[in-house]
C-alpha cells in the first residue's frame, strides 16, 4: 500500500515537474535566458525520477536513465546558477568545456548500449564502465553543485532576495546528493532500499517547492528588480513628489522627513520601521508619532504608505509597466507582501490595484 501511495506521489511530481519544464519556456511571465537552462535541469531531475524508480529495463528508455542524463543536468543546473549573478565565466572560452564529460559519456554509453545488439564486449566489462561513470557523475555533480554554492555567496550583482533563493535550492540539490549517496551506500551494502525510497519523496517535494517559491516568486523578485533598474535609468520616479517639500510646516523634522522620502526614497524600504525613521531624524519614537500627528495629522504608518501609493499608482499607470506584476510593482514600491500593498491601496482609493490598472487602460 505504501509502495502505491508512493508511487502515485511520484507521478503527480513528476507531471508538476514537466509541466513547471513546459510554462517556463512557453509563458512570457516567466520566459528568459536563466529559466531555460532551469527548465531544462527540471526536465531533467523529473525524468532521472521516473526512470529511477519505475522499472524500463529492456525498453528504449532504459538508454536515457544511464549517466548521460547526470551529466548534463549537473552542467545546465551550474548554467542557470551563473545566469542569475551574472557571472563572468559565461563569456570565458573555456565555460563550454564543462559539457565535454556530457559529450563523452553520450558517446561511450551509445557504444556500449550498440554493444547489447552485437556483443563485442563481455557483460562484466560493459557493467564496469556503467559503474565507473555513474560514479564519475555523483563527482562531477558534487564538483559544480558546490563550486556553484561559492560563486552564488561571493556574488555582489543581485538583491539578497534573490541569493536567498539560489543558495536554497543550491542546499536543496545538495541533500538529494547526499541522499543518492546513501542510497547506493544502502543498495550495495545492506541490500535495502529506504534511503532510496526517501529519495523520491526529497526529489518530489523539490519540484512541488520550486513550483511556487522557486518559480512564481522568484520571478516576481526578477520583476520587481527590473522595475528598479528602469526607474533608475529613465529616473521616472515621482517627480511631483520631489517638489512637494511642505513650506506650511514649522518643524525641522518634518521637513528633513520629506527629504528622506523624496530624496532617498526610504519608502521603498519595505522593513522601514518608526524605529529607523526616528533614528534617522535624531529623534525618539514617540516624539516622532507626535509631531508627524500634529503637523500632517497622520500617523507614521499611513504616511509612508501615501508615498508607496503614489509610487505604486505611477507604476500602475505607465503603459511600460503592464507586462509586469501587480505583486512585483506593490514591493518595488516599498510593500512588504501582496496583502499589505492591496489593503492599504484599497483603503486609499477605494478600488484594488487591479481595478485601477485596468481603469487606466481604458482612459
């Protein structure tokens, strides 16, 4: 009964993981360079799965789950990792080297499955190099997975959100390695297959985890940081907001908090916090509260966010904007989650940031 409940897990992962492989190549909102080469490591970590535990001896698919496939997944996996951080090493000559053990396993593996139809080897010696080069894989896998670790933690050109992400699913791939080590430890050793079995449920549980934070948010982090980038570039920040520097208010605070919100966008902070801004304003929390209350008949909370607002809305209202995310816009505009930025949008005008995008089409 285990063994069928497993078994039926492992094909609803598996569909998840092909399908996942298809919508990245095929959907404009995730479509790009970095999500073919991890569509093509889904596909590949997916089949791998399948092969491994449903039984293709004697069937033409018994020539794909030989180490051919190790080799290349290692390879496009180490790919997409040097893809998001922008690596140099993607412009060195010698980077295609790196697919020449996949070209190489291709050709020897070809020649011994010809070997089974005209038997010019012995079944021992063909069975050795099926052995040297399955382990040679699990080498050259640990190699990339964790020379792709050091390269993702020096790296300096993309957000902490995004190395999160990549060092996670980097640890991720790193314990299914760990965990096929054990497995053949297991196989060979105590003629058992359990680490084996937990192998699968760890290989289907990452393709259900990339569905949703490895793809879906991702790309909306992706967004959000092409958004900036473009912001910075065009500097088509809110420009309205930069001249509103308040001469009817008395306070010296207030009018340095203005500037720290027109000049430096502190906004866009989405752990912006009383706390930082007294800090930054010489001040304490409370003193802050009340002269904001007092002055503008806010509180620090509901001034912030007018700010967000409005940047959001500019975003929202920018025809440039629109192949992007409602999500990607609320965090490039200083929004800590979804929920937050469509709460306070609502409150403040009444309608959902979707509404107002599709309001703006139309006029």
């Amino acid at each position: 009964m285990n063994t069928i409940l497993l078994g039926f897990a492992i094909i609803v992962s598996g569909s998840i993981g092909y399908f996942i492989s298809i919508a990245l190549v095929t959907t404009s909102f995730y479509k790009n360079r970095a999500n073919n080469y991890l569509s093509l490591s889904l596909f590949l970590l997916t089949s791998l799965t399948l092969f491994g535990w449903f039984d293709i001896e004697d069937t033409v698919l018994e020539f794909l789950n030989n180490p051919v496939l190790e080799y290349l997944f290692g390879v496009t996996l180490f790919t997409y990792f040097l893809i998001q951080i922008q690596h140099k090493y993607l412009k060195e000559s010698w980077y295609k080297w790196l697919y020449l053990p996949f070209i190489c396993s291709l050709i020897i593996e070809t020649i011994l499955y010809l070997d089974t139809i005209f038997n010019f080897y012995s079944s021992d010696f063909v069975d050795l190099q099926f052995h040297i080069m399955d382990n040679a894989s699990f080498v050259y896998n640990v190699f990339l997975i964790f020379w792709g670790r050091k390269l993702i933690k020096g790296s300096h050109t993309i957000s902490e959100d995004k190395k999160s992400w990549l060092l996670r699913l980097n640890l991720f791939i790193i314990c299914i390695i760990t965990c096929w080590l054990l497995s053949t430890i297991e196989f060979y050793v105590f003629n058992s297959e359990y680490a084996t079995s937990f192998l699968w449920i760890l290989l289907s549980f990452l393709l259900w985890w990339v569905l949703y934070y490895g793809v879906f948010k991702l790309q909306i982090i992706v967004q959000k940081d092409e958004i900036h980038q473009y912001l910075v570039s065009k500097n088509t920040h809110n420009t309205q907001a930069k001249k509103k520097i308040r001469e009817t208010t008395v306070s010296k605070i207030i009018t340095q908090l203005y500037v720290l919100m027109e000049e430096e966008e502190l906004y866009k902070n989405p752990l912006l916090s009383r706390l930082d801004l007294a800090n930054r304003l010489g001040t304490s929390e409370g003193y802050l509260s009340q002269i904001i209350n007092q002055e503008i008949n806010k509180s620090v909370i509901q001034f912030v966010n007018e700010y967000r607002i409005e940047a959001a809305k500019n975003l929202l209202h920018d025809p440039v904007f629109n192949k992007y995310s409602i999500e990607a816009i609320g965090m490039e505009a200083g929004f800590k989650s979804k929920s937050a930025f469509y709460n306070a949008f609502n409150t403040s005008l009444g309608m959902s940031p979707g509404a107002y995008r599709k309001l703006q089409k139309k006029s």
